[in-house]
C-alpha cells in the first residue's frame, strides 16, 4: 500500500470504522468471555488451565481487554510460580496449549496486568542469562516478523522466548545449542519477506465508499477484492485462497498493520488469536415470534476443538450464565441448572427460557396427557399449559388458588374439575414419562430374558 492510497482511504473510512470497531470490539470481548466460560465448564480441559475466572470476566464485562504471549511450557511453569510468590496469584489467565504434543501454551491476560507480566518475563530471561550451565544467547527481532518468527519456532520445536520490552522492543532469548535452529528461523523470515515483494495488499475504499482489501499475488497472477476486516479474517484468505503457509500469511498481515491509518488499525486488530480454538460458535440466537421474557437473555452455542461436545449458553444481563450440554436433555435438569445459575424464580421466565432452550435442541419437548376433554403439558415444575381446542392458558400450579381461578374464569369450569386438572398437572413430569417409556420397552423384550438358562445365573 502507497502513502497516497492510506491518505485517501482515511478521509472516507474514518467515520465508518468508528462504530464498526466499537461494535468488532464488543464482539470479541463476548467470544473470549464465552470461550473462558466453556473452558472453566468442562471437566477435561485438554491441556487447558483457568486461573482467576471471576477476576477476568467481571474485568472484560467493564470494557476490559486482553492481551497474550506464547511460552515454553518449562516458562510457564516458572511464570505460575512467579504469581504465587510475588503477586500472591493476583494475575488472572488462562492458557491454551499451541498443540497435542506441543511444547508451547498461549497465554491469555488483562492488559491492564501487561506491566507485570512483562516484569516477571523479564525475571525469566535474565535468570536464564546467568545460567551458567545452560548458556543463553539473546537477539533483537524486528517487530513486523516477531509474531512469524515464533510461530514457525512454535511449528518446529524451537524453544524461544518473546517479549516486548517496556520500550517497545522485541527480544528473543534462545539456548546456545539451538543456535544454528534459530538462524534458520530467522533466514526463513527473511525468505518470507522477500517472497511478500510479489504480494500488494491495500485497503481502499470502492465505489460506495465501503473499505475492502485489494490483494494481488503476481507470480501467481491472481486477485482477490474482500470486505475490510479483522487480521485473523485476512491471514485465513490467504491461507485458503493463495496457500500462504500460516508464517507467511501472519507476516503478510502485520506488514500491512503498519500502513493502515489509527481508525483502520483499531477495527483491524479487533479480533482474537482464540477464535481458533472453535470448532462452532452461534451467538445471539433468535426465532421468529419468541417470547419477550427470553429478550433479556443471550443464547450462544459454542463448540472447542477437542472438546467432546457442543454446549448452549445462557448469559443474562448481570452476567450470569448456564451451560448446558448437548447431551442434557432431562426437562427437569435443565430447569435446576437455569435455577440455580441465573437465579430464575417466576415461574412464566422460566417456562419461557425452557421454551426457548427446547427450540434450540437442548431440553426434551412436554408430553401430554389428558384430563377429560382437556390437554395437559407440563412446562416446568411449577408451570403447566392446558388445552382444550385452539384456546391455552397457562398456569403456575405453585399458586393453587390463582390457578384455579384462572382455570375456572378461562373455561368456565368449576372449582372441582379446576382441582382435577390442577393435581393431574402437578402429578405429571417429563421425567416420568421417560421412565413410563423405559419400562415399556423392557416389558416388551422380558419374554427374552425369561427364556435364559437359570442355571447359568445372569451376568455382570
């Protein structure tokens, strides 16, 4: 991109990436909450280590941000230690391994604890300096092939070591026996960057006044014209369109960043690193002719790579949330879980939330059951809708008498049929319907078992 090209495009985008940043921003803090909070729900976390949960929500919910490095795992360790002992564990993260088998984690952090964390990498590099068993050596790595650097050393098993100084400076601390694996790293980024002098990529603004990328790759004579967006959104097309490797298309991406305008970059650099550890992510879900109550609550469906299953998250305007697993289904499970999570009470908010998670796939569906010419369906523990014909009332069997007034001024029945139909409701439950199923089945394959032979004794 040309000085001139940044100039003009400027004047035209600026007052369009305002609130689009805003907006790309809000969205990311919501994706790294959501990712947080899946990671703490799953027992297995594959690698993956939560610290000071509360801390880094509550920080992110009041416009905080995030900021992260990569880490041997030999760093990492010496990194926990050094939050125990000198910040008494007050650093909150949470760390992501770079692979199965690999030597390396991502660590996540508040930026407002930036200073800190550089503080303690520096203690880390400076003990290793002084190793007089195992030399250390140190080089000055240029900002734009710093991220490129570490992940093709990350992709090759080159224990390195980044981070920016208080100056802005890029320092890497390597063993003195990785030495000739370090200079071939580094001869690769200058590979890179010399192979990118065929490559053009700008953002100007076409003939609506809307910012895209331009993207040109001579030696393969191709071009590509797409919506300006986030980095991450970049490096992926040039991944997938013109089979730059993952080191290539990073260093392609960050020279850029350099060229775009303040208002540019702010939207630019508004993604996350985290949004590849999805596997599936569907946020803010909605149906047609849904329930206002459920208006204050956000539905998310979030999938992890390596994780086991899909969860459905349920986020509230205070910022309490309840996961549920794809493999909960229990009506009355799901209702303990939106109870005791989002501290749900009335009974109308709740039949509408189990509503909603039930047209999502995430809870079994009501069953009916007949009281006379009446239908009966079971809504939640305390709420139960009746039928007769096209016309449906809703009642909270809690509340005896409001239920049974309801019933009687609804259908213009009498007090004792509205007591029937009341009991016949409470007595009803998805779960023993299930149960009702499950023995139905079993009578109907008991003749088999019957026919074993008694003299062998069942088996365990």
């Amino acid at each position: 991109m040309h000085g001139d090209d940044v100039a003009s495009a400027a004047v035209q985008v600026a007052t369009q990436l305002a609130p689009v940043a805003a907006d790309a921003a809000k969205g990311t803090v919501k994706l790294i909450m959501d990712i947080i909070k899946a990671i703490k729900e799953n027992a297995d976390k594959k690698g993956h280590e939560l610290h000071g949960d509360v801390k880094l929500l509550s920080n992110l919910r009041q416009g905080g941000e995030m900021n992260n490095i990569t880490l041997t795992k030999e760093d990492f360790e010496r990194f926990k230690q050094e939050n125990k002992d000198k910040f008494k564990n007050d650093i909150a993260y949470f760390s992501v391994p770079k692979g199965k088998d690999s030597n390396f984690v991502e660590l996540h952090f508040l930026k407002s604890d930036n200073a800190v964390v550089t503080e303690i990498m520096g203690q880390i590099t400076n003990e290793k300096l002084q190793k007089a068993e195992q030399p250390y050596k140190m080089f000055m790595v240029d900002k734009e092939k710093a991220e490129a650097f570490q992940e093709y050393c990350v992709n090759n098993d080159i224990p390195v070591n980044l981070y920016e100084t208080e100056k802005g400076e890029i320092k890497c601390i390597y063993a003195a026996s990785d030495e000739m694996k370090v200079k071939k790293a580094s001869e690769k980024m200058t590979e890179i960057k010399n192979e990118l002098q065929n490559t053009s990529i700008e953002v100007k603004t076409d003939d609506k006044g809307k910012p895209k990328f331009y993207i040109n790759d001579i030696e393969q004579n191709k071009s590509i014209t797409m919506r300006f967006g986030e980095k991450e959104k970049l490096q992926r097309v040039l991944q997938e369109q013109f089979g730059y490797s993952k080191e290539k298309s990073i260093t392609a991406a960050n020279i850029l960043n350099s060229k775009l305008t303040e208002e540019q970059k702010r939207f630019y650099n508004s993604g996350t690193k985290l949004a590849e550890q999805l596997e599936h992510y569907e946020r803010n879900i909605r149906f047609e002719n849904e329930s206002i109550i459920t208006n204050d609550f956000s539905f998310s469906k979030i999938k992890l790579k390596n994780f086991p299953d899909t969860k459905l998250m349920i986020t509230d305007k205070e910022g309490n949330y309840a996961i549920i697993s794809e493999n909960v289904k229990d009506r009355n499970a799901v209702e303990d879980i939106l109870k005791n999570n989002l501290k749900i009470e009335n009974t109308e908010q709740m039949n509408a939330l189990l509503a909603k998670t039930e047209k999502v796939g995430y809870v079994n569906p009501t069953e009916s059951i007949s009281q006379g010419s009446y239908n009966i369906n079971r809504l939640s523990k305390n709420g139960a809708e009746v039928t007769l014909d096209d016309k449906k009332v809703v009642i909270d069997i809690s509340d005896r008498t409001t239920a049974k007034n309801t019933l009687m001024s609804e259908f213009g029945m009498n007090g004792k049929k509205a007591d029937k139909i009341i009991d016949k409701a409470g007595k009803q439950s998805i779960t023993n319907n299930l149960v009702k199923k499950a023995k139905s089945v079993t009578e109907k394959v008991q003749p088999m078992i019957q026919k074993k032979n008694k003299k062998i004794g069942s088996r365990t």
